[in-house]
C-alpha cells in the first residue's frame, strides 16, 4: 500500500541541545543521548497521535545539527495510506499538539524527582487531552489521553537518554522561542515504574515443557527457555536440583529439555492492559533428552537455542 507523506511547513519544529563539558571522557555519551532522545520523540509521538485517533503515522526527520554546544533540530513529518486524511488534517495544529505535549512531559518531571503515584500523572493527561482538544480534528470533540502506562514508557526513555550524559552536561528542549532546561535529577526505577502500574497481580501453577536455551551457571540470575516460539525467562527454586546439576549429576545437552512445575505471575493495570508475566520454577520434575542427533554440551555450544 502506497503511504502519502507530508512534511511540516517551514523549518524545524523543535529541538534539544546539549551543553556538553569539555575536556571529558567519553565523548560518544553525547550521541547516544541523541539517539535516545530521538527515540523518546517517536515512540511519545505515536502515543500522542492515539488521542486524537486519527489515520496518520508520525515521524521525524533530521533538519540540521549545529556544533559549539550540539543542538539538534528535528522536524515532523506524516504519513497516511489515504491521501484524502492528509488533506483534511489542520498539521499544523497536529504539530503543535506534539510539541506542546512533549514540552508538558518534560515540565512534569522538572518539578519532580520521582513519582510516587500514578495520581500525580492526572494533571498531565488532562493538559495533554486539553491541547488534544485545541487541534480540533474530531467532529464529536471525543479525545482520551495517553495511558499511564505509555507516558511512563515515554518518561523513562527521557530519562534514560539524559543519564547517558555527565553530571556537568546540561539538556535543553527547543520549541518556539522556548529553551527549556531538562531536569536531569528525575529518576525513576524500572521496578518502581512498573509496581506504580499494578492494579491486579494474577497467580497461577502449571505444569510446562521448556525447552533449555540458556542455563544460568553462577547461580544468580534467570534461566532462558524456549516454550513454542516464545522465550521465556525463569528463575529456578528448585535448589535440590540446582544443587546436582552444579555438581555435575545432572546432564543438560544442546535440545534438551525440563518438564517442570511453574509459577506465573500476571499483572495488569487500571484498565485491564498486561503489564509483566514473570516465570519461577518451584520444582524440576524431569529433564527430556533430544535426540541423539542434537546432542552437544550446553557449555561447548555457544549458539544454542539461536
């Protein structure tokens, strides 16, 4: 299917700039923070673009970057397999809804360290649904702001492109005849993002075949399975078991397999959406050879399960 593009008029539509410091270690930290604030711009961008719910792919192209202090300057850009769509969008409206809303993110996290709730996130999707409005782009005026869940995913790419950077760097956003400066003293944890989202934890046991992909050797870390087409991740709780085969009384090849007990832990947000599933083996109850054919030691195989 042929995909229509369209450019946003005039020049750049925003930007950010580094003010690195000079002298230092590690000179690529400034380009990986540009590739991680890119990819903040895209995967904020696609989620921005489901409020309004319209039939339009957002993108970006690079405009210019300019040297002394590195500033990057991005401009949006919109693709649709209807070329009517295109046409009858107000982009420059569009546009500015996602600046503005990127701007309302990292405003957000510049009067704060952490979060500690998602109810802090209330202000923001209501500032996000209320410049959604101003675009004007469905007739019955029905817009739904990003979920918690996708503005957090938003907030820690943002996060994690600035820790790419030294303590002495700054990080601007560039928008309008704005200049804001990012702050860099937000952090929040991976496992605090996620335990923020949990509504509803779902236990449940079954007994699985999973086939070994990559056994874990120091004792300190998940194993790698394979269950169809799927990998999995596992931690094994089974310390008998882990005992004899650290010893060397039980033997795993390239194919083998373990028919086991499995604990499986699901949990979902407010609105039903899946967050995690964890993996534990709470008890080994066979190892399954492959066929003689498959066989190679797990620890001369370097590629298994690839």
């Amino acid at each position: 299917m042929v995909k229509y593009l369209i450019l946003s008029p005039g020049r750049a539509d925003f930007g950010f700039k580094i003010e690195f410091a000079r002298d230092t270690e590690d000179p690529s930290r400034v380009f990986r923070a540009l590739s991680k604030l890119i990819d903040f711009c895209q995967f904020t961008d696609k989620n921005l673009i489901k409020t309004l719910d319209i039939e339009l792919e957002p993108d970006l192209l690079l405009e210019d970057i300019q040297p002394g202090s590195i500033i990057l300057w991005l401009k949006n850009i919109f693709k649709s397999e209807n070329e009517t769509t295109i046409k009858n969008f107000n982009i420059k409206a569009i546009i500015v809804f996602l600046v503005e809303s990127k701007s309302s993110i990292i405003n957000f996290i510049n009067k704060r360290s952490t979060i500690n709730s998602t109810s802090e996130l209330l202000d923001l999707k209501n500032k996000i649904k209320s410049l959604a409005e101003k675009t004007d782009v469905k007739k019955l005026g029905i817009y739904t702001p990003p979920t918690d869940k996708d503005l957090l995913s938003s907030i820690d790419k943002l996060q994690s492109a600035s820790s790419e950077l030294q303590e002495a760097d700054q990080l601007y956003y560039l928008f309008g005849s704005s200049n804001w400066l990012i702050n860099r003293d937000f952090s929040i944890s991976s496992d605090s993002r996620e335990n923020l989202l949990v509504e509803e934890t779902v236990r449940s046991e079954s007994k699985m075949i999973l086939k070994v992909k990559k056994p874990d050797l120091l004792g300190a870390s998940k194993w790698e399975f394979k269950h169809g087409k799927k990998t999995i991740d596992a931690k094994i709780n089974d310390l008998e078991w882990l005992k004899k085969f650290k010893q060397g009384e039980i033997t795993l090849a390239s194919g083998y397999a373990v028919k086991a007990q499995v604990e499986i832990v699901t949990q979902y947000d407010s609105q039903g959406e899946l967050i995690s599933i964890q993996h534990t083996i709470q008890k080994v109850l066979a190892v399954i050879p492959a066929p003689p054919d498959n066989q190679l030691s797990l620890f001369k195989d370097q590629n298994l399960g690839s």
